[in-house]
C-alpha cells in the first residue's frame, strides 16, 4: 500500500539547505523499459515525477549515468524545477561507456576535466548553478586539493553552489574540510557492509549529509533476517533495510534507485517502517 502525507523520517540538513531523508538515485533511469520491455525515455521522466510527487526533494545523479542522459531525463522531466528540489550531481570518472570486462572506469580529478564537466552538466540540467557537485571519486593521479580547488573554484564563480565528496576515507574527509566546506559524503554502506562506518560518524559529529551507495544488502543471511523482521511490519526485506538505515543516523539520506514505479512506491513507503529496538539491533549485528 502507498502511504500519503508528509514522510516521518523528516529531514536531514544539506548545506543550509533541508531535504527529505530518502532521496532517489537517478542512476538508472535512462535504461527504463515500457511494458513492452523496450527502453523508453517516457518510463524515465515518469520515474523522476512519480519521485517528486512523492514527495521526494533530492534526487542524485552523475555525468557518467546513461553518459549523460540521466541529467537529461532529469531536466526533461521537470524543469522548470519545482521550490525546495535540490539535485546533486558528480564527476570525477572518465566519461565512456565500461569496456568488456572492466569493473569500474578510471579515476579523471584534473582540474580541467572537471570543470569541463561542470559546463556540461549545467546544459544537460538546463541551470545556471548545480546544487550540489560531487567529486566521485580521488584520482590516484592527482593530489586531492587539486581536485577540490577546481572545485572551489566553480564555486566561487558561482556554477555550483554546494559540495560534496564521494568514495572517500576519513582521511580524506578531513583534508577536504581544511580546503572547502563539504556538505556531503556518499560512500557505499549498509546493514551488512559498515566498512565506512567511522566516516559517518564523522559526518555526525560535522553535521554532514551521508549518502550511502548501495543500501540493499546483498549477503543471504542478513536477508534472510531483514525477512524474519518484514513479516512483522507487513513489509519486504528492502523495505526492512532502508528504514534500518534511516534509523541509523539523523545525516542518513538513502538514495535508492529504481526502473520500476512499483518499487519506487515500496522504498518511499519504508519511511513508515518503525523497527523495534531488537530489530535494529539483529539487522545490524556482527557486521564486519
């Protein structure tokens, strides 16, 4: 059943900006299939809508998803975009479609490269500023205040308006912060995965956004207990593990992702999970 009004997970701060506390990841929107199971631009900007009059008031996306074109369905869908909308966008990544084989595209930080990136998100949003730019990912190659100071830059010239980081360690965090002031970081964690657990405890004790990356877990027996405690709730597993996250932390902002508005509908929803102490409690139980 989809739930009405205002969600009662609240809001979470994003610079000096508040947004709802689960946002919707944006990654897959431009590979939606219509019900003939083609791809279809319209299943994507139905996605972003549906989102919006959810409710939903952050949407994150990249310049690599779909190369591009998630920005465009993003704009597409909605601009003019509605009051108190914050978008979020990233670079930091070689923009080109993973050759065979390859995980993961490299690391480009130069400071050219993004602030090349950022002119070109400004047209694909169809903005004068980003909300929110994100670097992706540090670049091995470059030292990270280069990277950060391209951003600081663009901020300064009035393109971007807040910052983020991405796939960091608290290290990095906390060079970050002599540099610039970072309202963000997204790294991946869930119930069953903490390894950035002392990063978003740091974002806590800094008043920092957490946004964490795949926020499903993936392992079978913590599933299987997110399935023990959905039975209680009326719920999913997915479900269970989304209000686990929301729980977690009052700078958590999950953003999970979707090509199906029926699933869209259940992460909303899982606003309304209220777990037990126990429950929280074994969801997130010997996690390594």
């Amino acid at each position: 059943m989809t739930m009405a009004g205002s969600s009662p997970a609240g809001t979470t701060a994003l610079g000096d900006r508040s947004v709802q506390r689960l946002g919707f990841g944006a990654m897959r929107i431009s590979v939606a299939r219509n019900a003939a199971g083609v791809r279809d631009p319209a299943m994507g900007r139905a996605l972003v809508r549906h989102a919006v009059d959810r409710g939903v008031t952050f949407l994150d996306t990249a310049n690599i998803y779909g190369l591009g074109r998630s920005e465009e369905l993003i704009a597409e869908a909605l601009h003019p975009y509605p009051a108190g909308l914050v978008i979020g966008t990233k670079s930091g990544y070689e923009v080109r479609r993973l050759a065979p084989g390859e995980r993961r595209l490299p690391a480009r930080g130069r400071p050219e490269h993004l602030k090349d990136e950022c002119d070109k998100s400004l047209r694909r949003l169809r903005v004068g500023q980003l909300d929110l730019y994100q670097l992706h990912t540090p670049d091995p190659a470059v030292p990270y205040a280069e990277s950060l100071g391209a951003l600081q830059e663009l901020q300064q010239q009035g393109k971007i308006r807040d910052i983020g980081i991405s796939n960091v360690t608290t290290g990095q965090l906390a060079e970050a912060l002599t540099i610039c002031r970072v309202v963000s970081v997204q790294n991946r964690y869930n119930a069953g995965d903490r390894e950035s657990e002392p990063l978003l405890e740091m974002c806590e004790r800094h008043g920092i956004a957490f946004l964490p990356w795949q926020p499903l877990v993936r392992d079978e027996a913590r599933l299987r207990v997110a399935g023990e405690i959905a039975l209680a709730h009326q719920a999913t597993p997915q479900q269970v593990v989304l209000a686990w996250l929301l729980r977690r932390s009052p700078v958590m902002l999950p953003i999970p992702g979707t090509t199906s508005l029926t699933h869209l509908d259940a992460n909303i929803d899982a606003a309304w999970i209220e777990l037990a102490d126990d429950e929280f409690t074994r969801l997130g139980a010997d996690a390594s």
